[in-house]
C-alpha cells in the first residue's frame, strides 16, 4: 500500500456537487478529486429537468421556498431551504458570470415549468440535456485549474478514521489494481444516492450508495434513508430499456394516458399533471395495478413537432430510436427508482457529525428536500450546499490531521469477491423491487430484512478482500432504508405504507441512525 501526499480537501465524486465543490475549494487550497467513473456516467450528467431559481419575472424567493416546503410534507428545514433558494441566485449567476450559458428565448432566459411549482422557475441549458451542459461546464473549468488534481478509474474502499475524525481514504486503482491512501485535512463526500438497489431505475449502475454506507461505517449519523423518490416518467420497454422523460415535458402540457386512453391525474390531485412528484408517481402506480398492462402513456403528440424536437431533442431521439415517435405516438412509461432523498445528516455546511467528513448533494442530507424532493432543486442543491461545504472547510487549511502510523488492514482483491458482490447486488435489486417498492407495508418490510440478514450471514466475518468488505457495505445500506421504512408507521411524501395510509403527528420529524441504533428526531 502506498502513502501519498496530504491535501487540503479531498472530494470523492465528480458530478455536479463534488465539481462545484472543488472550484470554490481551489481558492484556499490543494484539492484532490477521486471519481470511479467516467463524467457522463453520473447522475449530473444524466440530469434533464434543470435547475430551479427564482430568477424570472413575477417569481419570488417566497414562492419558491413556499413550494419546497408544501413539496417536503411538512418535514424540511427551514432554515436549510431558505439558504438553498436565497444563496441558489448567487451561485446560478456566478456560473453565468463565469461563461456558462443558459437557454434564452426572445432575448430573456427560458424558465420552465415542473411538478410542484406554482412558477416558471427552472432553468435549462440545451433543453432537456441542461445536467451534461452544466456538468460538462464545470468539468472544463475544474480542469483548467493548476491546484487541482483528477484521479479517474480509482475505487473508494473506506474512509480513513481516527479519533472520531477522517483523515483521508483508502483507494483501489481500477486499471493498476493498486492500492493507495491518501489523506486530507477536508474530505467531501459528493458520491450520490443509492438507487441502482432497485432493478428499475434511471441512476447510471455505480449509483449504490457507497457514501452513504462509508460514512455509516465511519461513526456517522444518516437520516431519511426511508424516502426514496420514484420519477413518474420513465420510458418503459419489455427490454428493459430505462430512460427518464423529462418532467419538462409534463410542465410545456403533455398528459398522462391511462390503458383505457383516459387523462386521470385530476382524480388524485388539482395541479393534474404538474402535481408533486410523489403524487403522480402513486396514481401511476395505482392505474398501472387496474390495467392488465405494466405501463401506462405520456401524450406529447399536442405539443408539436417543432416544439418537441427545439425543447427535447435527446428525449425524441432516444424514443425514436426505440421505434417511438413521440411527435405522433403515445410514449410508455412507468415510475422508475430515481432520487435518495436520504442521507449523511449533515449542518447548513455540510459537516457530518464526524470531524473532518462533509457529504454534498444527494449523499446528503440537508433537510432541503423533506419527505419528498421538489423537481429540479437538486443540481440547485449541488451548487448552493458544495459552495457552503468548500468555503467552511477552508477553516481547516493550516490544522494538524492525524494520520495513522501504520495501515492496519493490507487490502487484496479477487475475482471471486467481484462476482459474489454483484450476484449479491442482483438479489438486493429484487427484494427492493418486490418489496420496498412506491408502496410499502409491514409484512413485506420484515420479509426483506430477513432477506437481507440471511444474506448478510453468507458473508465472511471478517476479510481484508475489498469486494467483500464493500459487500457488507451494501447489505448495512440495504438494512438501514428497510429499518427506517418500519419504523416510519405513516405514509408521507416518497414513503407509503398500505397499513398505514395516512399522515400521523407521531412522525413529524427524522429517522436517525447511527451504527446499529435508530432514533426518531421530532420536529418543535
């Protein structure tokens, strides 16, 4: 194993959050950025909808902050989303002062319209692409910036801990096959969510989690890990072939078809199509349980070819080559696993409750989203949250980090480990499928952590085989978000229970875990 240089800040994760991050870090000091993926493999890139702001005429910061509260069902932080919208201007205008260009239409910027908004707020770059345009901004940027240094292909195995702070991480060198530590006196986690546990979902395959279940194993506390957002519109094949359409396309006045040919979305809800995304994604579910069909239709057909192939091009083009033509064809779609609202539980800057440790973006958990993420506020989040970690990590530059003497753990890995992991990995994709699904109840809920704990018995006690220990990993993620499922006994915004269909004041408040123990923080 070799020691390499200490830095500054050491992000793990190269999407949005962890670019953002490192930009505004690269002004006080060394940065580090450890991706195991390449760039347009993660969910930034892969972002369609756009960022939301309160940017356009007649919009406010009122309203928006309005929206995301009744959007969170009464569980965000107030404090958290009032940062997220005020600070959210600032950092959308540094990126337009920095040369990134957003859509205009006459001369102004185009805001759009999304589930959830009662305004025109969200803004787009190359229509539905605008999470690669923005991405792919940064991405140019970052590279351009002498003190900052990119280590692609390279695996995170653990966090490096002592005396209840990080001081680094230990890597895997996915080319080389070498293993390497490295240390600094900041480390963010910018790593994503962990919706690749499901079958069905629109998250590129490196999307498990692996932040969330490091930090836990780490001493840090994750909150929410109940609430997983389903997006309504995911195209759906018999393939299996999974593509989101865009929220975008519902906000220009696409409808939702149900097999009988039937709008519906007026039957569950007043805003029809552009109701919150928990809401159109269980009315889907439910007129997907009266049909004989595994899908239902979005009909954009209205809205025009001109208009559908100016504002969607990368969605036309994927449904045609599927042989859809959504210029005069109705398009299949099903809700698909798409947002952990879940997370690190961290402080209006990030900070874990471990020293040291920082988790942006949809690793985190800041509070923004609540019980249920409105559209659009994550790459919102990623700036806003990746800027505030950076600049309060600076704090840091100059201290002492305690680095461990010698490494107490001489780390192997093997083919056999790699395919055990991913037959693994298939078997916790179905019971999450089948399972811990858009609706939940208790009997299910129990069937799955047996599952999970006969699983986790299968697994060598201890073992200095990465894929092993990554393993085990994934099996405590698996159990935390089926634990935290039980415990809630209520139906709330990204989480629904059967047995308990309706909101209870006994769960007005978070779900905290903390090694093997829950506790329930109620909200004053």
């Amino acid at each position: 194993m070799t020691n390499n240089k200490t830095y500054d800040f050491l992000i793990v994760g190269s999407g949005l959050a962890g670019l953002f991050a490192a930009y505004q870090a690269a002004k006080y000091g060394s940065v580090l950025i450890v991706s195991k993926i390449k760039e347009n493999k993660i969910n930034s890139w892969l972002a369609q909808g756009g960022i939301a702001v309160a940017m356009g005429e007649g919009d406010s910061i009122g309203s928006h902050v309005e929206d995301t509260l009744k959007t969170g069902r009464g569980i965000c932080n107030k404090e958290a989303v009032k940062v997220l919208v005020e600070e959210g201007i600032e950092c959308v205008q540094e990126l337009i002062d920095t040369g990134m260009k957003f859509d205009k239409k006459n001369g102004k910027y185009n805001f759009g319209l999304e589930g959830g908004h009662s305004k025109r707020r969200v803004i787009h770059a190359h229509g539905s692409s605008t999470g690669e345009a923005v991405t792919r901004f940064l991405y140019d940027k970052v590279k351009e910036i002498a003190n900052i240094t990119f280590l692609h292909h390279t695996q995170v195995l653990d966090l490096i801990s002592t005396k209840d702070e990080v001081a680094g991480i230990n890597t895997l060198d996915m080319e080389s096959g070498e293993v390497n530590s490295f240390y600094s006196r900041n480390t963010i986690l910018a790593t994503g969510g962990y919706n690749n546990i499901y079958l069905r979902n629109t998250n590129p395959n490196a999307a498990v989690g692996e932040g969330i279940s490091m930090a836990l194993s780490a001493g840090a506390e994750i909150r929410d890990m109940e609430f997983t957002q389903f997006h309504p519109t995911a195209f759906y094949s018999e393939s299996g072939t999974i593509f989101l359409i865009s929220e975008a396309v519902r906000g220009e006045g696409a409808y939702l078809i149900n097999s009988k040919g039937e709008r519906f979305m007026s039957n569950y809800h007043e805003m029809e199509e552009l109701a919150p995304r928990d809401v159109v994604a269980k009315a889907i579910f439910e007129e997907i349980k009266k049909s004989d069909k595994k899908f239902i239709y979005l009909d954009a057909r209205h809205l025009g070819e001109t208009s559908i192939k100016d504002n969607f091009s990368n969605i036309y083009n994927f449904a045609l080559a599927e042989g859809i033509d959504m210029t005069s064809e109705l398009i299949p779609i099903a809700p698909a696993a798409h947002y952990s609202v879940g997370g690190i539980k961290t402080d209006l800057f990030g900070a874990t409750s471990v020293g040291r440790l920082f988790a942006i973006g949809e690793v985190a958990s800041t509070g923004v989203h609540g019980a249920n993420r409105l559209a659009s506020n994550s790459l919102l989040e990623c700036l806003v949250f990746g800027r505030r970690a950076a600049v309060k990590a600076s704090e840091n530059i100059g201290s002492e980090i305690n680095i461990p003497e010698s490494d107490l753990i001489q780390y192997k890995v093997s083919d056999f480990s790699m395919q055990h992991y991913n037959i693994t990995l298939h078997k916790l994709q179905r019971i999450f499928t089948e399972k811990v699904g858009i609706i939940r109840n208790e009997d299910d809920l129990n069937d799955a952590l047996t599952e999970i704990e006969i699983l986790s018995e299968q697994l060598p006690a201890m073992s200095s085989d990465s894929f092993f220990r990554k393993e085990r990993d994934l099996l405590n993620l698996a159990e935390s978000i089926v634990r935290s499922a039980l415990y809630r006994k209520e139906s709330r915004g990204a989480h629904q229970r059967s047995d308990h269909p309706d909101l209870s004041s006994k769960f007005y408040g978070h779900v905290v875990l903390i090694n093997s123990s829950i506790k329930f923080e109620k909200i004053d």
